[in-house]
C-alpha cells in the first residue's frame, strides 16, 4: 500500500508543502520516522521533531509557522489529529478486509453467510447461525447454535460466543472474551449448592466494542444487555441479568454483579465493583477503584472511593 503527498493531500482536503510525489508506504511516531513513513505533528511538545525527522511525508496544522527548514514533505490541513486519525482509519480497514472462508473452518450446513464474510481456520460455527454481511469470524473462534450476529462485526481470534445470543451491527469483540457464559448462580442448602441453570441469553447492540478477555455472563432468564455504543475496556465482568445504557464507557477490571441496571452514558473507571440489583443513574461518572453498594438515583454524579 503506497501514497503520494499529492494522493494523502486530496484524500485529507489538504495541501502539499514540498515534494508532491514523495511516497509513503507505513504510518510511524514522528520522533521515530524512517524513510517512507507518514507521521503527523500536533501536540506541541514534538515540535522538535519536525526539523530532523527523517519521516517522508508528515502531516501537520496548516496554521502551524516553521522557525527553521524541515527535510520532509509537509501536508497542511486544518486538523493534524483528526485528518491522521483518518488515516489510521483507512489503513485498519485495509489490512483488516479479509473475506473468505478457510477449508480448516467447520461450519454447520444449516447456518448462512451474507455476503463479503470472513472465517477464518479452526473457527466453529454451530447450528442455524446467521451472519449478516461483511461479518470477520479470526482463527479459533467459537459461535455456538442459534446465535446471530449483524453486518459489519468482528470477532477477533479466540472469541467464544455461547448458543442462542444476538451481536448487532458494527461490533468489534476482542481475542480471548466469552459472551454467554453461565451466571454465577447456586441455590444453597445443607447438601451443598445447587447450579441454577441459566437459560436466557446475551443481547449485544450496534456499534458496541468490548475488550480482549472479558465475559458477559448469559441471564438467567430473559438477556443480558449491552446497549448501543456501549465500550469495554479489557478484563470487564458483566453478571447475568446486567443491562448497560447506551454510550456507556467501562475501563479494565471493573465487576458489575447481577441484575444491576447502568444508565446512559456514564464512564467508569478502573477496578470499579458495583454489587447485584442495583440501579445507575444516567451520566454517572465512577472514579478508579470505587465500590459502589446502593442504588445512584441522581443522573449527573461522580464518586470515588466507597461512597456506601
């Protein structure tokens, strides 16, 4: 994959400071650069870098005033960050457009495909399972029966989906997460606990993303939720019967225990435990560490620490 400053200016509405023609084949640090690469400059601290950086082409605020000569191709746009992340963009979804399905994959006569899917070797997919379009399934992943999963999602290598749960569109789950796995549920007697089977299943909506290593535990009975837009760091726990709103973004190793209720929009940080049957209010704001034990009515709070 090869750009010209020409090309990279007329994709990012920009213009061309040098070389038009000078060519680029791979995205770097511009402190790093290297002959061929494309970086981009727009936190002030790196200034320096943009006077001995050895990168091709860098892609740089076309306000920003020079105070000595640069070696490398400059493109000017009106937004350094946003038009880099654009390219970043682009260039994820060109090394990601796998389609195809491996021979090694074992998938079940009665399940279907939409078109452009990916499937990759020693991936399992069970019975009467549908795919929508453009779906990427990496090696070793898991899709058990009956689960369906939108247009446009990926599972990275390793995810396990158990039966009878439902992916939307435009999700991406990350290596080593399981999604429907049994709650953790045991009645308890004078002979010891008894499993409570879990029946009900996981519900995932558009454009939610999830972390590597994380479980969403199947509901007992009736679903588990994860709402529209809704973003996991890695290593989240979320218990049966959970519903998280929409929006909502959860950082690493946070617990959420069962049947509690997450409102929209809220942002959890690290290691943040919320015990069972509760209910967050929308926009709660939960600062690392925090322990949460009752119900937060009022939408709009932060807390820290262990508030009660």
């Amino acid at each position: 994959m090869q750009f010209t400053a020409a090309q990279i200016a007329q994709l990012l509405q920009g213009t061309v400071e040098g070389d038009p023609n000078a060519t680029v084949s791979k995205l770097s640090k511009i402190e790093e650069g290297g002959e061929g690469s494309l970086s981009f400059l727009a936190n002030p601290a790196y200034t320096q870098y943009v006077y001995g950086t050895t990168a091709s082409v860098v892609i740089i605020g076309k306000d920003f005033a020079l105070t000595a000569p640069v070696r490398t191709t400059l493109v000017r746009v009106a937004d350094a960050q946003g038009a880099f992340a654009k390219v970043l963009a682009m260039y994820n979804q060109i090394k990601l457009d796998k389609k195809g399905v491996s021979p090694q994959a074992a998938i079940a006569e009665n399940s279907t495909l939409g078109k452009d899917c990916y499937v990759g070797a020693l991936a399992f997919v069970g019975e009467n399972v549908k795919l929508g379009n453009n779906v990427k399934i990496y090696p070793q992943c898991y899709v058990g029966d009956n689960v369906t999963i939108g247009d446009n999602t990926t599972l990275f290598a390793g995810v396990k989906i158990y039966s009878d749960c439902v992916v939307g569109k435009d999700c991406i789950i990350h290596s080593g997460t399981v999604i429907g796995s049994d709650g953790f549920r045991f009645a308890t007697g004078p002979d010891g606990g008894a499993k409570i089977p879990q029946i009900g299943n996981v519900v995932i909506e558009d454009d939610v993303e999830i972390g590597a290593n994380c479980a969403i535990d199947r509901a007992t009975l009736g679903s588990t939720i994860l709402r529209k837009g809704v973003k996991f760091d890695n290593l989240v726990h979320i218990a049966h019967n959970v519903e998280v709103g929409e929006n909502t973004y959860i950082a690493a190793a946070n617990v959420v225990a069962g049947s509690t209720k997450i409102g929209k929009n809220c942002m959890f940080s690290g290691q943040v435990g919320i015990v069972g049957h509760l209910k967050i209010a929308d926009n709660t704001i939960l600062a690392a560490g925090t322990g949460i034990s009752k119900s937060i009515t009022k939408p709009g709070e932060a807390y820290m620490g262990s508030p009660g």
